[in-house]
C-alpha cells in the first residue's frame, strides 16, 4: 500500500507545499511528535500554515485535480517510518471507517483536520487580491468536466477530499475583497466559526428541550434588536426566519391574522377582500407573499417613488382611499428601509401617520437596511420605525453575518403564536418539567428550524455593537467615495442624483465610442447591452464582480453595493479600472 | 505579556491536557517545527489528538470555565522561546486583528484551528458512550449562571473561544448514541465536514452566477432523487427548501397554482372553497400551510386511521364524495409515508386511484419515511410513491444528514416556477452570459436561499446508495429488536400491535405498583404521568433521551425512533434498563 503512494505523513502533498528539507528532519520529526499530547500539534498547525501560503498561491491550478488526488508516500525514512497512524491511507478508507467506526477516532481526526486544511487555505485566499474572485465556467462545461453524479458504490475519503477541493474551485469567493455582486458579501471570521460550531451542534430550534442555549440566545438577541428599534424594554415578539422573503411573508399573514383571526380556521373565503401596499420599488417577496397567502398579486398596490426611489406618501394615501371605496379592505403597508436597487429609504414617518389614520398595519422590510440602525450616524434614515407594527431586519446582509440569518420583529406579543400555533401534542408537550415559554416552536410557520442565531450573537459578542457600528460605517463612507470619484468622471451617468443614502450606487458606465452619440435611440440600444457585456467579462477574467438591471425605463446599468468590510479605497479604485479596461471598447 | 500567561505555544492549556514531557522535549519540537512548511503539521495535529482523548475526557467540568480562559505561559525554554507567534495573546486580542486585518492571517488561522480543537473534542464526545448526552439546567438557571446579553464593547478572542466551550457545553449531543428524542438524530462526519465547507462558501443558491457547483450539485441530486422515487428518468422538478413543513407548504401552493392558475394573479377571492385532505395521524404542518395559504384550517378534512395510523382509502373517498356534494372543491390529498409517532405507510396506491379517479393532486409527505426509499429490503412500503404528483422527502431525517436538508419534488416540470416567479429584473437578468436555465431562483418562495444540498451529496459520494441502504436497515433492525425485547416484557404494552413499519416502536412503561391495579380509571391517571416523570429524569441525569406524547385518547407513551447509525443493540438494551431504574418507584 505505502509503495503505491498516499501514506498519512504526505511529505509532497498535492497542493504542492510541505516537502520537507531533508528525510532527517522529518524523522527528527516523527521522533519528538511521539512524545506529545493533547492539543499542541493544532497549534503548530495553524503555525506552519502561515508559512504554507506562497505555496498555496502558486499551486492555484494543482490543487483541484478532479478524483486524481495522489498523496506521496512518508519518505522521512525511505520507507514506512515509525510515525503512529503513518498507514492512515485515505485511498483506502471509506466513511464506514470514520466514528461511529469502532475505533474510528484517529481516522475521524485526521480526515476532519484534512478538511479543515482545505477550508483555511480557501479562507487565506478570499482575502488575498491576488486571487481570482470566481473561476468561471458554463454550466455545460462544469458538468462535463468532472464527473458529479451519484453512484450505488461509496468513493474513498481520498475522493471525498478531492470533491471538497473540486467545489471550492469553482466556487465564488464571496469573501473576496472585491466581490460586490449581492447585499451579502464578506466572510467575518467569528461568524465563521460560530457556524461550525452551529453545524457540529446539529440541532433544531423549536423546543428549549433540544436547544436550550440556542433557545435563549435568540430570546436574548431578538429582544436587543427589538430595543434598538426603539420598543420600550425591547418588548415583542419575533423568529428567525429562512430569509427575508419568509420574514415579510410572516409579516404579511400575521398582519391578515391580527385584523381576521377567522381566516386561520374559516380561510379567505370568509373574509373580505384584502389589499396591501407597498412601494414600486420595493422588493419582489411582498408580491411572492401575497401570490402565496392567497391574497392574489393584483392586491399588491404599488405606490410611486420619487426619483430617488422613496415612497410617495400622498400617493400611498390616494390609493388606500381608492381601495377603500371600492369596498375592499386595505389591511398591510410595506414600507422599504434601503431599496434592494437603489438603497432608498421610504419616508417612515409619514407613512406611519397614514397607517395610524387608516387603522393599517405597517411592515418595515429593512433586510436591507436594518444594518444601519447600529449606526450612530446614519440610524435617523430609519426613524420612524419604532412605529412599525413588524420589521424585517436580514443580519446576514449589511452586518456581515454568514448566510442565512433574517430576523422578523414583532411589535405585539403573543400574536405569532396565536397566527401559527397547531398544538402539535407530539412535540409541544404541555407537561414537560421546565418553563414551557421557551419552547418557540409552535410560533412558526417550519417545524423543524434551523439555527441561525448563533453567528449572529457571537459575531455580536466578538464586535460589541460598536463594532457593527464601525464596519457598517466604513461600508457607507465607501460608498460616498465611490459617488464622489464618479459623479464627475468622464464616462459615468448617475442613475439618480445626490449622495446615496445607502451603500448603493447606481451609474452607468458610457463607453467612448457612446459618448457623443447624438441618435438617442441608438445610444439607449447600444448602452443596454454594456453592462452586460463587462460583467461577462469581468467573470471571466474574474477579477471582481457587481449587479447590474434595467429599472423601469431605465436600461442596464451598474448597481454597485458594498456590505463586505474588507473592501477599501484601493477595491473601489480597482473596480472603476477595471470596468474602463474592460469596456473601453464597447 | 508573556508573563502573565497566555501564550500561542500553550503546553498546560485550559482542557487539562498536554504537558510535554519535559522542557527540552519541547525545545527541539520548536526547532523542527520552523523547518517545516506547508501541510504536515495538520496531519500531526489529528495525530496528537487521537492521544488527547484520555485528558479530555476526565477535565470535562474544567473545559467549560465561563470566561476565565487561561492560556499557560509557554514553558518550552523557561522563558518565551524563539517559536513564531508565541506572543499571540487572545486575552489582548480582538475580532479586529483577525482577517480581513493586515497581517491577520496568523491569528486567524491560530483562532480558527482553536476553534477547531474545540469542535473536535465535542465531536469525539458525542460518540462518547461515558459523556452525558445533555448537561440539563432550567431556563433561568442557564440565564442566570452565564452572561449572555450583547454590549457596546466587544469581547477578547478569550472570551469568544469561552462563549463556544460554553455554549457546547449545555448544547444536547444529538450525535450521542442514547440521543434517540427527535426524527433527526446523528452526527455524520462526512455531511459534518460538507457543512463546514457550505459555511466556508457562504454563500446563495439563487443563481448560478454566485452558486455555480452548489445549483448543479442540486440538479443532480434533486434528478437522482427522483429516480429513485421512479419518475422517468428522474425527469420532474424539486427544490430544497427550509424543512419538511415548508416542502409540504410548497406542495400545496403548486397543487392549488395547477387547478386554478388565476390565484396566483386574483387571489382566493377568485376561485371556489378548496379542501384539502390528510389522515388525522399526519404532521401539523399541512393544517399550518391551509393556515398560511388561505385555504383555512377547517377546509383540512382529517381522515381516519386505522389502528396502525394508516390512512384508510374508503374514509378518504366518502369524505371526498361528501365535499363535492357541497359544491367545494377537492384540491389536495396529503398522503404520509411514515407518520411522526407511528411511523405508519399510508397506503398510496389505493390512495392514488381515488386521486386519479377524482382528478385531485396527490402528494406524499415522506418527510420522515423517504429514506425507506434507499432501501431494497424496505421501499416496498412506499409502492405508489411514483403515481404522487408531489413528494416531500428530508434526507436530514432518516438520511442522517445534518440539519436542514428538506426536499420537495415535483414530477411537472415547469409548474413551481410558474407558480412563483415575479421576474424580478434585478436578481434574474435575462440578458446574462450563460444558461439561464440554472437559475432557479425565481421557483422559490425565499429570494436568498441557504445551500442545503452539499451535504447531502457529499454523504452521498461517500456512502453510495448502498451505504445509505445499509444505515437504514441497520436502524430498522434495531427498531425490530426493541420491540422483540419489549413485546412480551414485564411491564410494557405496545401502544399498536405488531411489528414496527418504520423505526418508530410506541410503548408504555408500566411500574410496578400500576400493574395490577384494577381501578382503569385511576390506572389511566397515574400512568399519565409516568412518561413526563421518567423523561424528567432522564434528562436531569443525562444519560438518554426518547420523546413522549399522548395521541387521541391514548395517554402519555413513549415514541421511541432510531435514525442514528451509531446506536446500537447495546443502547437499546441500556434505554430499557434506565426506563426501569428511573420508573420503578413510579
């Protein structure tokens, strides 16, 4: 076995870093490794991989060589050393020899720590701007290329690391500095960690039972979020949810639920005609919710913004009267914190004067925008939201937090439980031996639940609120940096003027060749199709990406948006290069 | 610094292991140490650990000393040594000093492989037979004992790596071998490894532009599911979605979306009074969708069991007949395959005649019973599954996948995105660079959406469908020789009669002092009580964990399942003796 390659001591591994400097050393090695315990070895580890990252770097396109993933043989002693574990062969082990495996231990260790090389060196190199954002391929040509499919027969662990190397290749680096395509970007480390800990824990949310320290976390986190949007004590009631389409769909069926108790049981049928509202920028779930609550997509009013995207009060009002008239019951207001294109913040106040007048409840969908409320600076875009009847704040966008983590806030206790409790016996027993208030299940819309609590509060504990508050300014300061190094740039429109009240910021990118177009129908057709163009390149070469859509009349342009607190001056700069390389001939 | 403790090289760390055996000892590991570079050192350090199990498991109290985690002073030289990063202090260092921080790459590496080491040890204990499967405290002991709230400042990464120990430390071991409380129990250590690597990629399954391998990883897994099911050629739809009770949610949408595609634009209002149909044995979450939907819960006919918790068709069909003789509209049967308490088969192909016969949609919720699939021995128990036109199957149940990994298939393809889409321009440009095809977001009801298929298919590749075979007939084999053991034992009843379908065997413990009492009345209300007490015990012992419930006119009894592979006849064997030890003064 150990002549045809892969020992467990792999002296050449195929990430191409590790040969020792002679086999003596290596043996001095294994010598003075056998009369260690305990946890020193993973100290050293995370030593030696700060001197493994040159290595790394070079090896780019040797590290994922399909199912080929050959390990050298121990050559500390020409032959089979005296190493413990040096016959640990993972072409030869499968899973049934990881634990539970009796005496699946060290093998379980080994191929663990195995995993977790891979995912630091992924790690090290999302920060590294040396590095490629995205290895892009067509779909056709990824599956192609590697072999994905299923099989009856188990692969060995040393394909099973291989496949980790493979999908970490081709994966998109949404840590990357310079990866700017979604509101979620970056990798914060602490929340990293928190979600290992939250996948090594492996557990569900709906019992205290089962849970209990995930329980009162959420307990604990949920009701700071609930003080920082200004509810007295932090009072009310809220989930996390699967994401902020979920988290608005909640809002929107508790929201029916507190005006028509009734329709839990007897259903829409029994009740009048409902009708919501919500901004015409707002985001795409408020219809999704309403197609799915049977509320019916044509009951979505959506109200005109101003060119900056904010909801226009007085229309907001003109068409609750309208609805009004015609009999139909207006019973939901979306109001938008940080539009999903153009970052805006619809005018909270006044819309919660309207929602007042007319006995409506009002949403804030601030998944977007909730991150800034731990901003000394910039929390007034919010003010007004303490008069929300329900708020959709998604952590795992402006505040760094790893995916998923949406938090739904309610300002009414109890109400979700009413809405959603069946009274499951099986699972909500009512004679259990603690406090059964803790068991929040029932008050979902999921039996089982994921956590997604945990990131969030350690990230917490690790930063404080004031470190939240920092990178969340920092994002924002970018952004005004970004605006002011374009708004007057040659070759760049503004999609809307003024600073961006948020990180977004919306431009066009006007190749030379448009620039003194005159035919505007021309400019407008051929303009269309250069973001598109660019982003297909920058994908290929892969050195940065960013979104870009039409809006209503307006065609293709760039939404920049920067929630990653890697980014700095230097990313910006590096972007707007790279847009002119790239498009200049366009 | 150094002298006040703390140092990165920590021979006398906080889990009480690893002393070298003496400072020289030490001195010459430090001297090897810098001569290596790359990736041995990892593979030491799963070495080293298969050593440090002894020490871990006698400190377990030490390990979890709410923040007063002390670092020893590195003793290799008496004074600091010459090592690199020994003057890495977590007491002085901050969330801020890890990456993206200039130079942060040794402390992150170092906190995260500490992290790591902490991971590791609770995995290792969790297959740990001698280790509690739960540290039980009340809800406001666990509040009260440990600081949990979130502040302005932040925490030292000393103070962070506690919050882990901490949190670990009062988490239940759902991977324990006694774990048998939930449907979901187990800890595989490749869909372990899988789910690490998710976290690593952070990132959304929306597009195939930010999620290249994780959608067509789905594509795959989602067709070979299918097959397996027995669609041709796999061919259909699917999506992974937050849980089996939202997969049954989205069956029930696209079921009512199919008869009447106009709700999706006009609402309830539209269309005439649905009912839905599932036996009284079925999970609450179908009455929870109805709920949501607008449907309403009274239009959820529940359909008599027979005394194995099966569905019996000739209810369903008279019930079905009665509806539209109201004039209402039958929409939907929700079949179960494997019914949460007993674990019972509805009975599908009868049940797919009359859905033919009526022009209903069927649908099965295998959420729980699913994985019977993956077996030659057991899959006959789901014959019919391949006339549903919907399945809900959750691989995180029986599969042993970690949580959350809930599919629903469909075998129309095309219908989940008509159902949902809204076209939101700004997340599915139609004029990107590659096959839109994969992206699939727009057929979802969440926008971002967490990458739950990894695993799934990582634990696949390991395992082959054999594997998974194997695991599952392991568990029912064991569900088999509870019952065998139990059946005619002193002092237990079997709450249905016969050999269990599914892993689920349902049982009451009968103490001594009931057992002969005559008084049914009285027998009735002392032995309500005899279940809570008994899981009281257990769990303020520790030492296993099984779920309880009354159903219908039954009173409180024991459900006990097994979906973890490590268990074993041992453990069966040990669940009965503490039902015992813990109820005979009862």
């Amino acid at each position: 076995m150990a002549s045809t390659g892969s020992g467990f001591w792999s002296f050449g591994s195929e990430d191409g870093s590790g040969d020792p400097e002679n086999p003596s050393t290596a043996r001095a090695w294994c010598q003075v490794a056998q009369k260690f315990t305990g946890g020193i070895g993973n100290k050293l580890c995370a030593l030696l991989y700060g001197d493994a990252e040159k290595p790394m770097e070079t090896s780019n396109e040797k590290e994922t060589q399909g199912s080929t993933d050959k390990k050298t043989v121990c050559t500390c002693n020409q032959k089979p050393c005296s190493c413990l574990k040096m016959d640990l062969n993972y072409a030869c082990l499968h899973s049934t020899d990881l634990l539970p495996a009796c005496n699946g231990e060290e093998a379980t260790l080994s191929f663990l720590q195995d995993v977790m090389d891979i995912l630091l060196q992924y790690v090290v190199k999302s920060f590294d701007r040396s590095t490629k954002v995205i290895d892009f391929h067509y779909p056709n040509e990824l599956l192609q290329e590697h072999n994905w499919e299923l099989a009856d027969q188990p692969q060995t662990l040393e394909e099973i690391l291989s496949n980790c190397r493979t999908t970490l290749k081709y994966a998109i680096k949404t840590g990357h500095p310079r990866y700017f395509n979604q509101l979620s970007t970056g990798l914060d480390m602490v929340g990293l960690a928190a979600d290992w800990l939250t996948s090594t824990a492996n557990t569900n949310m709906f019992t205290y039972e089962i849970a209990p320290v995930f329980v009162l976390l959420e307990y604990v986190t949920l009701r700071k979020m609930r003080e920082i949007i200004g509810w007295p004590g932090g009072s009310g009631d809220g989930i996390f949810s699967p994401g902020g389409a979920i988290s608005n769909m909640y809002a929107m069926l508790i929201a029916r639920f507190k005006m028509f108790p009734e329709v839990k049981e007897k259903g829409m049928a029994a009740i009048p005609r409902l009708v919501a509202f919500t901004s015409e920028h707002s985001h795409f779930s408020v219809k999704k919710g309403a197609a799915a609550l049977g509320v019916g997509t044509d009951s979505v009013i959506l109200i005109k913004c101003d060119e900056r995207g904010k909801m226009i009060p007085s229309d907001l009002e003109r068409r609750i009267v309208e609805v009004k008239q015609k009999g139909f019951v207006p019973f939901f207001v979306s109001a938008t914190a940080g539009t999903t294109v153009y970052g805006a913040f619809d005018p909270l106040l006044a819309i919660a004067d309207i929602c007042k007048k007319y006995k409506i409840w009002m949403h804030v969908d601030a998944a977007w925008g909730g991150g800034l409320l731990m901003s000394r600076k910039h929390k007034w875009k919010l003010n007004g939201v303490e008069r929300a009847n329900s708020v959709t704040w998604n952590p795992h966008k402006m505040m760094g937090v790893p995916l998923q983590c949406s938090a739904l806030l309610v300002r009414e206790e109890g109400l979700m439980q009413s809405c959603n409790q069946m009274h499951a016996s099986y699972l909500f027993q009512q004679d259990k031996h603690y406090d059964l208030s803790y068991d929040t299940g029932d008050k979902a819309l999921q039996c089982g639940r994921h956590v997604d609590v945990f990131k969030l509060w350690l990230m917490w504990r690790a930063k404080g609120t004031t470190g939240f508050e920092a990178q969340i300014d920092k994002c924002l300061e970018l952004a005004e940096y970004l605006y002011n190094l374009i708004k007057n740039r040659e070759g760049y429109e503004m999609v809307f003027d003024g600073k961006p009240q948020h990180t977004n910021v919306c431009f066009w990118y006007i190749p030379p060749s448009l620039r003194h177009l005159e035919d505007k129908e021309e400019r407008m057709s051929r303009l269309l199709k250069v973001a598109p163009v660019i982003k297909a390149r920058m994908m290929e070469y892969g050195t940065t990406m960013v979104s870009y859509q039409p809006l209503g009349d307006k065609v293709n342009f760039f939404r920049m948006v920067i929630s990653n607190p890697a980014a700095t001056h230097q990313d910006i700069d590096f972007l707007i290069e790279e847009i002119e390389r790239l498009g200049q001939d366009l």
